[in-house]
C-alpha cells in the first residue's frame, strides 16, 4: 500500500465530510458513512494484483457500455433538470453509469494495449474511446463526455502511442464533429445557455446573484483560517456537490483549500512514480505494461476531473456538473475514484516487487496470462 495514497484519500474524505457538514448539516452522517465505505473499499480492492485489473477489464467495459445503453430507456433525471436522464435507478440503488464508465475505460485500453501492444492500434482504440464517449454525450452529459475523450486520449499516449499519431486523430474528429455541433446545440440549448450565462457573469456578480458569485463570496469569507462549518453563510444551488470547494472554503479557509489541493499532488506524485519504476523493469512484462497504464488511467481520472470542477469554481470555465472527486456528495463518484485510487495501490506494490526482484516466479505467470503484444494490424 501507498502511504501517500491513504494519506490523500483520508484528507479528501475528511475535507468532503466538512464540506457537507457545512453545507447540509442533516447529511453528515450518510455523508461520513459512505466515506467510511468508500476507504474500506480502497483497501480491499487494492490487495489484487494489475493481472486481476486487466483480466476484468473487458468485462467492466462491457457492463458499463450496457447500462449506458439503457440510460435513454430507463434513466431518470432530477428535479431541477428532469429532461436529462443520466441515473439509473433499481429501487433505492440510484447511481450514474458514467461514472462507472471511466473506470471501465482505463480498464478496459489498459488490458487492450498490455496484450497487443500499441503498434498499428490506434484504430481499435479510437473505436472503444469515441463508442463510450458518444454513450455519455447523447445523456446528454457534454462534460463528462470532454472529460472521457480526454481520459482516453491520456490513455493512449501513457501506453506509448506516439502523439504525432494522437494529435492527426484529434484533427480528424475535430473536423468531423463540426457539421453535427450545430444539430447537438440547438437540441440542447441548455448548454449554450451555460456558456452565456459564464460570459456574463461579471454582471451577474455585480448584482449579487449567480451560482458562482455565491460560491466566490464563500471562498472570501473563508479568510486563511475558515469560519467553522456552522458559520452563518446563504444556501445555493451545489453547495454540497459540484460548488462543496466553497463550503470548504467558507469553513476551513485557505488551510483548508491547500489541503485539497496538497491531496491531488499526492495523487498525481504517487502515479508519476509507477510508471517511472515501472519504466525501469526488465524485462518489461505485459502486467507491468498494463500495470503503468492503469496507474496513468486512474490519476488523470481523479485529478483531470477535480482540475475542470476546480476551474468551474474559480468561474473559469461554465458550469459543467462534475462533481469534485472524493469529496463532493454523492457515492456513484465517490465510489468509483475510491476503485480508480486502488488501482493505483496495486500498481504500485507490483512494480515494487518486480523491482525487489522477489516475484520471479508470478513474473512468469504474468507472462503466460497475458500474452506478448503482437504487431497485428487492424
């Protein structure tokens, strides 16, 4: 186990605890009991080995690809927003598919490209990223979809894709999404909305309104060292999902904001570090290979989403929806990137142990379950 992962994900679910309590009060107990599930789960998924990973990984995939198929048949919205369908609900189990599709993505490439290696790939990788990403996008749910695309992307260049290769991929659908942009805009206006709404923000703060007003004048109040969470502040709509880093703000101040962001180094830090041991393994096994590219898979899920929530809260970019990871309300998201920091875990005891030079005898095994990449072509 990493300490400097545990050491993270107990400051995020800590600061995520205060954020609600802030917040909303009366859901700090099922708040704090997930959190409590949500780091048992890290520590339990974290004892299988990045063979198990890869080996689940089509089949994550294929799980996940189902139930977002379902979403437009059977998905439910919300009260503020009952046109979008983006849950699905089986009784008192309600959860978001595309945030179990993440996971399933970064399994699922890593598994691809450890077997059969990056050469002449890119179009089968492209088919799996571009099927989930459209999956997400006709929720419609625009950002999680940018942020798949993206994952997949990362995905692809952390198993050696040359970003000559992923940059003509990245022309290529830019020019094709053109003609359809249009038709998706006026389907959904909302989102042209949101962006209209962000480029006139500074007019909406002037007057004192505005999600994100509110949000930046809880982040001031908050001074260095925080108001406390039972300080006197105004409710607003995401106080406790996708705006928690103002309650955060507003009760534990700039310490407490630093602390958020000291985690996210931790967890960007601990997954550099894999894939740098991992670089110095020989020979390089396909577990290793795939061991790399899940510990890049599942930082960049973590980090790369709580970079666009932290960016929406700054009002640097529009409202998007995402929540801020492990700590925002919620236990679809939190549960997932409790999964995605377990992969992490595992990745790096394995590479540790390549490197000690005491697993010899699995390093064969690993071998043998997952085969050599072959140079066959699409």
């Amino acid at each position: 186990m990493s300490i400097q992962l545990i050491i993270a994900q107990v400051m995020l679910l800590c600061l995520g605890v205060l954020g609600v309590a802030t917040a909303e009060p009366g859901m700090i107990a099922d708040h704090g009991l997930k959190a409590l599930l949500a780091l048992g789960f890290t520590l339990t998924i974290a004892r299988l080995r990045p063979r198990a990973f890869l080996k689940l990984g089509p089949l994550v995939w294929g799980v996940t690809l189902f139930l977002l198929l379902l979403v437009p048949f059977i998905g439910v919205g919300t009260a503020e927003s009952e046109a979008t369908k983006r849950w699905l609900q089986f009784g008192p189990v309600r959860f978001q598919p595309s945030e179990m599709a993440k996971l399933g993505l970064v399994l699922m490439l890593a598994s691809f490209f450890a077997r059969r290696g990056v050469h002449n790939k890119l179009i089968s990788a492209t088919a799996m990223i571009m099927l989930t990403t459209f999956l997400v996008f006709i929720e419609p749910d625009l950002g999680t979809s940018v942020l798949m695309f993206g994952l997949g992307l990362v995905l692809m260049y952390a198993a050696g894709v040359r970003i000559s290769n992923i940059s003509g991929f990245l022309l290529a659908l830019v020019l094709l999404a053109i003609p359809i942009a249009g038709l998706y805009l006026e389907k959904h206006p909302y989102i042209l909305s949101r962006w209209n709404q962000h480029y006139s923000a500074e007019e909406v703060r002037e007057a004192g309104l505005g999600q994100i007003g509110l949000a930046h004048r809880d982040l001031s109040f908050g001074g260095i060292p925080g108001q406390g969470p039972d300080g006197l502040r105004y409710v607003y709509f995401g106080d406790h999902t996708d705006l928690i880093v103002a309650s955060v703000g507003f009760s534990s101040g700039l310490l407490g904001v630093a602390m958020l962001l000291f985690a996210y180094w931790l967890i960007v830090v601990t997954a550099l570090d894999v894939a740098h041991l991992a670089s110095r393994v020989r020979p390089m096994t396909p577990e290793i290979h795939g061991a790399s590219i899940l510990a890049i898979g599942a930082m960049f899920m973590i980090v790369g989403q709580a970079f666009v929530n932290l960016c929406v809260a700054a009002g640097l970019f529009p409202v998007t929806g995402v929540p801020l990871p492990l700590v925002s309300y919620g236990f679809s998201s939190m549960l997932t990137m409790s999964v995605a920091l377990a992969v992490i875990h595992s990745a790096m005891r394995e590479v540790r142990r390549q490197l000690s030079g005491l697993d010899t005898p699995d390093s064969q095994d690993a071998q043998a379950t997952l085969p050599a990449p072959a140079p066959a072509t699409d």
